[in-house]
C-alpha cells in the first residue's frame, strides 16, 4: 500500500476531513446499495451550505449559534459528510442520527461535540409521533425529546435522505421488494397517499411534516 500511498501528515482539517469522507465508499456497498444509501460527495455537499445560507437567510458562519435558538438535525447522517463544512461552533447544536452503529462510532471520532446516536426515523418513535401514542417511551435522546418541545428554539433540517423504491419483482430484474415496509408506510397508506409510500425519501418526508407541523423548521 505505502509503495503507492505517502502518508499524510497534514494538520490541515479539511485535507484530513476529505480524506475520511471516503469511508462510507469502502463499506459494504451492495446493502448500502439496496437500502439506498449513497454517500454526498463533499464539494456538492459543500454547495450544499450555500443553498442553506439562502434558506435559513443569513450565512451559516454567522448564526448565533452560541444563543441557543437553533439546532440542527440530519436524520440520515450516514458519515457525516454533509456536516464536514459546518462551522465548528454549530456542532454542538447538531443532532446526527443515523441506521447504522459502525456510523455512530465514525462520527463520534469526527464531531466530537455533535450529538450523535444510532436511529431508525422510519421505525422508531413513529407511533409516538405520528399515531400520538403517548404510552409509549421514546427511543430518541431526552435532550432532542426536550428541545423539540422548545417553541423557542428555530430546526434546521439538513438531509440527503436514501433513494429506495419498493418494486415488484416480476417487474424489476434487481427487486428491492420490502424495502419499504416500515412503521411510517403504514401510517401513508393509511393516509391513502398510495404509490408515493414506496419511496424511501417521500417517508422521510412524510415524518418530518408530522415532528415539525407546529415548529420553526
């Protein structure tokens, strides 16, 4: 490997950041495949800041994040490549929730003061939000439970959600059939919202209308 490589010895962080970006592409990709996750490429991701600025009206570099109004929170966090451009005061107003448990603990060695935490937003706490079931626990951290309860505090919701679409497989050669069988598809069917309910992205969605309807989002 090193007869190829030099070893990088550079403090520079976003070389080092560019460089660990590159892990989500050495995992297991036909699962990842399967399930619809795709790593952001960092320059996209890093135009993807600028698209954010427009949004949230003001440059990200100079929200008052020390205020305490703002959090952020990327439900398909994956590596974490879309955090990388962040500036490094908003991480510790971020939540990055994300499937897999080998993310969790990359994520935790790259945003050491982001709250990161393993999570299923298609399965867990989906009958607690949507069906109102307030019986049940929560599986999401008491800190993101309390905020989300704030009125005061402003959500950025920042996410490249999974690409997925169920399929039938005497019409799909590669059938990704039960891909989308989970808790949030059957509230959208109970909603009737047909077809729709089969994409990945569209049940991402379909949550995040419910968990921020009343909010500053």
């Amino acid at each position: 490997f090193w007869t190829l490589y030099n070893k990088n010895k550079s403090n520079n962080i976003d070389v080092l950041r560019g460089i660990l970006s590159k892990a989500d592409r050495l995992s297991e990709d036909s699962q990842r495949r399967f399930e619809g996750e795709f790593y952001t490429p960092i320059h996209l991701a890093k135009k993807a800041i600028d698209y954010l600025d427009a949004v949230v009206g003001n440059d990200m570099k100079h929200i008052d994040w020390e205020s305490g109004k703002y959090r952020l929170w990327d439900m398909a966090s994956g590596t974490g490549n879309l955090e990388y451009h962040l500036p490094s005061k908003a991480y510790q107003y971020c939540y990055m929730s994300t499937l897999r448990s080998e993310d969790v603990i990359f994520c935790k060695g790259m945003f050491h003061d982001a709250k990161v935490f393993q999570y299923d937003y298609l399965n867990d706490d989906v009958d607690r939000v949507i069906g109102q079931d307030i019986s049940l626990g929560w599986k999401m951290p008491t800190e993101l439970v309390d905020d989300l309860a704030n009125p005061e505090i402003q959500w950025i919701i920042y996410i490249n959600p999974p690409f997925g679409t169920a399929q039938n497989k005497k019409n799909a050669n590669d059938s990704k059939d039960g891909i989308s069988m989970t808790k949030i598809q059957k509230h959208m069917t109970n909603d009737k919202l047909g077809e729709v309910s089969r994409e990945l992205f569209s049940q991402f969605l379909y949550r995040i209308h419910y968990e921020f309807k009343k909010k500053q989002a």
